[in-house]
C-alpha cells in the first residue's frame, strides 16, 4: 500500500518536501529555520491533536508526538512560551481510521528528510545543532515507516478502503502545501 500511496501521490511530493530542501543551502540561516519549525508546528500540533482523538488509530500504529519537540527547539532558539502558544495553526479532523492514516502518511512522509537536513544543519550552521530535537526524533525513520506501511496494509484492504486513503492522503497533501504557501484558512476533514 506505501507503493501505491507513493505513486499516486507523487504529484505532491516535490512541493511536499521543498520547504525542508529550502534548508539545504549554504546560507542558511537562524531565522529561516525557526520560520520553518513555526510552520511544521502549526500542521504537525493540530494532526497529533485530530489523530490522538480518531477511534481505532492508536490500536493500529503508535502515536507519533513531536510537537513537543518543535517547541522545544523553538524554545532553545529564542521564541518565548507566549509567542510559541499563540502561534496559528490549522485545524484538522478525522471522520474514520482510513482517512486518519492518509494525513499521517503526508507527515510521516516529511521525516524520511530530517536525518539529511539535521545533519546538514549541524555541518553548516552548528549554532543550530542544539535546537534539532525534532528532525532528531526518528533516528531510525525506516522503521517508522515500515509500521506505517504495515497499519495501511490492515486499513486498506478492499477498493474503497483504499481509495479513501488515496483521496486523503492527497487532501493531506494539499493542505500541507497551502500552509507552507501561507495559507491559514481553517480545514475540518470529514464529513
């Protein structure tokens, strides 16, 4: 199911992962890192929130927190808790599993890029290395990945289980985009 959710998403995935590539250049910058940890967070918090509250998911794969971490490492590079708790975010919920599980791919999907950058960021910018807690959170991502693939395989075995999966995880996909692009505007999943 990980291959065929690859494929037919694949139109996604270049602007899916642009804004951790965009961190890959030698002139990055503090400020630039922290835009973008304000911008995964304000995606990531809300998803942990709507998967933690989707009946059924937690029996088929382990919670994932890492909005904890961002703020965390938000928290080492200067932002203050207020400024972290007011932050915007995009709200987002889950009518069933299947649908769960696509938006957990689009995010999951982005961490088999945070060893590269984390490792990037220590190299280039060391100053940077003590706020990296959340690219550091899976050091092994191929696992995670690997259970993921494993609790789609359950979800997804008849035709339209797995077209919904497929539509969700490409509205996932569309949404992550539109909040990297600036996007704000309030998103309720499901019917």
């Amino acid at each position: 199911m990980l291959i065929q959710l690859n494929l037919a998403t694949r139109e996604h995935h270049v602007a899916a992962d642009t804004p951790s590539l965009e961190l890959l250049v030698p002139t990055v910058r503090k400020e630039r890192y922290i835009e973008h940890l304000i911008k995964v967070y304000g995606f990531e918090a809300p998803l942990e929130a709507a998967l933690r509250y989707t009946p059924g998911l937690s029996s088929l794969v382990d919670r994932r927190p890492r909005a904890g971490l961002i703020v965390q490492d938000l928290m080492r590079l200067g932002l203050g808790a207020g400024r972290i708790a007011a932050l915007g975010q995009r709200f987002m919920t889950f009518s069933s599993t299947t649908e769960a599980l696509g938006w957990m791919y689009v995010a999951e999907r982005a961490t088999l890029l945070h060893d590269t950058v984390r490792r990037y960021l220590a190299r280039r910018a060391p100053a940077l290395d003590s706020a990296t807690s959340y690219l550091a959170a899976y050091g092994d991502a191929g696992r995670r990945w690997s259970e993921l693939g494993n609790a789609l395989e359950t979800v997804a075995h008849a035709p339209p289980a797995r077209q919904q999966l497929i539509r969700a995880a490409n509205q996932g996909f569309l949404a992550w985009r539109e909040w990297f692009d600036g996007g704000t505007a309030l998103l309720s999943v499901g019917t």
